[in-house]
C-alpha cells in the first residue's frame, strides 16, 4: 500500500533559531507583536509498505539516521 508521511522538524526548546528570531523582529517592525516564534522544516515524501505501522518504523529510523539531528531537533511523524 502506498502512504503519504511527512516530517515535521523543529529545533529542540533552548536552541537558537536565528529565522524565527528574525520572523519575530520583521513582524514586530511591521507593527504585529509576536512572541515565542518557531519554525518548521517539513519533509513530504511517498513510500510503498505492507501497513502503517511497518512505515512508521522505517520513518524513524530515517528521521534518526538523516532527516534529523536527535541532539537538537524534536520531530513528529504523519501518515496518511
């Protein structure tokens, strides 16, 4: 069966996030106030497995290996 997954990747609380501090000050000067921004990499792919659980186990094991750095980022996994 084929399912849709996406990745959604965030830096861990305590990190620097240079682009959601810069979103945050480019909102401010427009007038919007704005606080504890963060932003999101999202990663939407397709892969062919026998059930969601067999995909979701597959998906982690990528997100620990390559999609992400365990160390500083928080992820969450969707499939549909």
């Amino acid at each position: 069966m084929k399912y849709n997954v996406e990745v959604k990747i965030e830096l861990k609380k305590g990190m620097l996030n240079p682009e959601a501090s810069t979103i945050e000050r480019a909102l401010d000067l427009l007038g919007y106030k704005v606080e504890n921004t963060s932003s999101y990499n999202t990663i939407t792919f397709q892969m062919e497995e026998e059930n969601e659980s067999k995909l979701t186990k597959k998906v982690d094991d990528m997100c620990q290996r390559l999609l992400t750095n365990p160390v500083i980022h928080n992820y969450e996994i969707s499939i549909s």
